[in-house]
C-alpha cells in the first residue's frame, strides 16, 4: 500500500484524479521524480490559469518527500511522510505557504482556513485514489 500512497502523489496521471485544479504537469529538467527534479504544473482555479513551477527538494522512496512550489505570488512547500505497519500506510503531510510580497503574505494569513479546508478536500480523494 506504501508504494501506491506514494506514486499517488508523484504520478501526474494519479495526481490529477486527486487534485483536480491541475490540469497538466510537464517535466523540465533532472531525473524525473528525483532529487531535484523540475515539473512546470498548470492548475485551472475557477476562471483563472496558474502556473507554479516545483522541484523535489529531497525523496526516500517510499518513505518521504519534500517539493517546494513557486511563482510570482508565493512560496510553498509540502513535506509527505509515508509509514507503514502491516497493510495500513499512514500519510502524515505538513504545508507552508509564504506571500512574496506584503500583499500577498496578508492575503495568505487570511487566507488560511479556506486553504485548510481544500487541501483537506484533496486528502480525502487522495484517498479514495490510494484505496481504489
């Protein structure tokens, strides 16, 4: 089970079912899904098209991952824990999310309790992903 919680997140294909803003990953440079690898993501949100360019900052297989997140209005990082006892995997992940400018870095902070509940959303069909 470790190994599809972790591709879930990795995968672009699997991706996408999960968090379905994104509308395509594209792969610039450095072994795909590897240390310091970079992918280009487009999310669609509402009538607006972002891009944010990301790059694994650290990866143990099956284990964890770091990805940082960045474009013109802010820093993001997520860190993905993957520990598994048995047949149960247990997902413990941590966010951050940082404005680049004041504007943007008040906007973030209250912001906050709408960004929480959508990354909620997207864990739970993270899920039903992982466990289908």
């Amino acid at each position: 089970m470790t190994a599809e919680a972790f591709s879930s997140v990795l995968e672009p294909k699997l991706l996408t079912k999960w968090f379905p803003q994104i509308t395509n990953v594209e792969h610039l440079e450095g072994m795909p899904y590897g240390k310091g690898s970079k992918q280009k993501l487009v999310l669609n949100l509402k009538e607006d098209q972002i891009e944010i360019d990301s790059e694994i900052e650290d990866i143990n297989p099956y284990k964890s991952f770091t990805i940082t997140f960045k474009n013109h209005n802010f820093t993001g990082t997520l860190e993905m824990f993957f520990n598994q006892t048995g047949r149960t995997t247990l997902v413990t992940s941590k966010t951050s999310i940082v404005g680049n400018n004041i504007f943007f870095r008040a906007m973030y902070a209250l912001s906050k309790p709408v960004f929480e509940s959508e990354y909620d959303l997207a864990f739970l069909r993270y899920k039903k992903v992982v466990e289908a």
